[in-house]
C-alpha cells in the first residue's frame, strides 16, 4: 500500500485576484497531490503591499474575498490559508494553526519559491522549490542578485525541461534542476463538447516585469515576442481572440494588434476566475499561443501550464517553440512554430482535420500531463518512492 504523506503547498492564488489561468496553475498541485491520496494542505504568503484595496486588512480584502471563493469551490477551505508574510494575519487557518501543521508534514511543495517564513518553512523535512518561470528564475539569482529564495530547500525541480542542457543558455545556479511538465487534474478538465467560438483564443499578460540581457541574449515579455507575430491573423481566414491585460497606454500596441486583426477580450470576464477560465478555454476551437520571448530565446523547454488546460479540453494547440518539441511529440493536436508562415500553415492543419487534432490534443495531456503521471514522478525522484 502506498504510503499517504501530509504535504503542504504553497503558491500564489490570491495575491491579484482576477486571474483564473494563474489559479489554476496552483491548483492543479493541490487537487492533484489530494487526488493521489495524500493529505494536503495550502498556505498563500501575501506581501503586504499586494492587499487590496490600499490599507484594508486582510480580512476585508478582495484579496480575501477571492481566496475565500476559490477554496470553497474547491472544497479546500478547511486545508487552506492566506498568510501575511511578516505576521501572523491570517484568512482560514491562524497562523499558529499553520505551525503545527508544519511540524508533522512530510513535504513541502514551494510554487516558485513563494513560501519564505523560516519559522513555517524549516519545520519541514523536505523541501522542494518548483520553479514555474524559467530563465527569469534563475537570471534575477545569478545576473541581477536577486535572492529567489533557493535557499532553505532540499530538491530543486522546473518546468523549463530543457534547463541544464548544453543547448540551453539558463545558468542553473549551481543547482539540479529536475525537469518536470505542468500537471493536469484530467477530471476536473475533461473533454469539452461544442466549440462555442470558432476562434484561436489564448490568455495573455503583456507585461509581467522586467525583461533581461545577458551574455548578448534578450530575455523579454509576451510583449516583445507578440510583435513578431501581429500580422498572423491578416494572413490566415481564422479569428483570433485573446483575454489580454495590457495597460492602456500601450497605444501603439494596442493599434498594432486590431490592424493586425486580433480581437482583444476583457481579461477579467472572460477568464478572471478558475470557472470563467476553464469555460472560456474549453469554449474556443483552439489556441494559438506566443510565449515570452525570453522562454523561446533561452530554449528552456517551457511549455504553458495553459496549453496543457486546452489539450485537456481536447481543444488543439499551437505554441511558440521554446525547446519543448524536444520532450514533447508535436505534428497531431500541438503543433510548434517559430516562424509565422508557420503559424498559419499550422492553423490550416487544424481547420481541414479538426476532429484528428482534436483527439491528438486529449490524448496527449493523458500521456504526459496527467496528473497522476506527472506528480507521482516527481514524488519517486525526491525520495518518495512508494508515494
């Protein structure tokens, strides 16, 4: 009999509220380590400076508010906890409660490192840190010197699959990278009915933070590999949606994209909650979807924990190349570009078969995203072998 750990996760649900796609990110952890059987629990350290709006307490956020209706939904609400990092301000569990918790788990899973209070932290014998932003992780520790928050953990593991490999230009910081893929909870995604809008649909930031150069290479946003690409709908008969958050200002970008023919969606409304998210990507025909330009730049093998969602959906996949066809099979249900007649030709394929990319697309997120398959693997080569 396998043996049920007490594991605790810890990520950013709730720090913006209003993004569905990032929750899920953190989600489809916690459901799926429950779903294995374990015992799981969730804590959300929150800086300070991040409750909304400006001088509520924590209890009065929409921070709050938000993780509130989340863990409910999810039926985590009586395992979860949001933290303010500093204190010992709490929503769900007190932070003493945190504690104890901590004392008798067997595992800690850091989304990105998130969870930096020693007192909670330490307690725990082993400690992985998942790196979810590859290149940009390690960069900011090795180049910009700042602290990520490796230390204090026992195993390293990222989604940037290629990281370590002589063809990858990420510096590993010293560090064994496990490679691992993005999970999916296969149930709570299953194969979607009728397409509801016959769009290439994908959700985006423009701007996440900064970008970086390093050793000749630039490292940049969403922003810098979408301009590349914003006359790909003038040249295909497709439509193209995207929930975008882009700050109005961005003027010129903003004209760019509706010359190029790309249909912008409030981001909020069309995917600002998990449910609103998963509906919205299990409504469109497909996604077209452009990587960071320093995830395709650095061939870190990133693939998005989003595209995963839609291949679940049985909904088919075109992706910016970034090294993943490496690990991944491409050609039926996800198709690699780096070239926009690329794109197009791929978009073409999708449109004169839908129904062989559509099968291609579940059958791949059953082979290499399940959750089962891919958090079990990660359990085996941390030392939980019978997990």
């Amino acid at each position: 009999m396998k043996a049920r750990l007490r594991i605790v996760v810890s990520g950013r649900l709730a720090e913006v509220p209003g993004q569905g796609g990032a929750a899920w990110a953190v989600l489809q952890y916690v459901l799926g380590l429950r779903k294995l059987g374990h015992e799981v629990w969730f804590i959300e350290p929150m800086g300070p400076a991040a409750i909304r709006p400006d001088g509520a307490r924590l209890e009065a956020s929409s921070n709050a508010d938000y993780f509130r209706t989340v863990a409910e939904e999810f039926a985590i609400k009586e395992h979860a906890t949001l933290l303010v990092n500093g204190g010992h301000e709490a929503v769900g569990m007190p932070y003493e409660t945190v504690v104890e918790i901590a004392d008798s788990a067997d595992l800690l899973v850091n989304l990105s490192g998130v969870l930096v209070d020693e007192e909670i932290r330490d307690r725990i014998p082993v400690r992985l840190y998942v790196d979810l932003d590859p290149g940009f992780t390690q960069l900011w520790q090795e180049i910009q010197g700042i602290d990520m928050g490796f230390g204090g953990h026992t195993h390293y593991a990222t989604v940037g699959t290629r990281i370590g490999s002589p063809d990858c230009s990420v510096p590993t910081c010293g560090l064994d990278w496990l490679p691992t893929l993005p999970p999916v909870v296969l149930e709570e995604w299953p194969t979607a009915g009728s397409v509801e809008r016959v769009s290439f649909t994908t959700v985006a930031n423009w701007r996440s933070y900064g970008s970086i150069e390093h050793e000749g290479v630039f490292y940049g946003q969403k922003a810098h590999a979408f301009r590349e690409f914003m006359d790909l709908p003038s040249r295909s008969h497709a439509r193209f949606e995207v929930a975008l958050t882009i700050h109005p200002e961005e003027r010129d970008d903003l004209c760019s994209l509706e010359a190029g023919g790309w249909h912008l969606l409030d981001p909020v409304s069309a995917a600002g909650t998990p449910d609103r998210y998963r509906s919205f990507l299990a409504g469109s025909l497909a996604e077209l979807g452009i990587a960071k330009s320093g995830y395709a730049a650095s061939g870190s093998g990133w693939f998005s924990d989003r595209s995963v969602c839609y291949l679940a959906c049985g909904r088919p996949v075109i992706a910016q190349e970034t090294g993943f066809s490496r690990q991944l099979p491409t050609g039926a249900g996800l198709l690699a570009f780096e070239a926009g007649e690329e794109a197009v030709a791929g978009v073409e394929a999708i449109r004169r078969d839908y129904g062989l990319h559509s099968r291609a697309a579940r059958s791949l997120a059953e082979q290499h995203f399940d959750s089962d398959r891919v958090l079990n693997s990660l359990l085996e080569r941390i030392g939980f072998g019978n997990a």
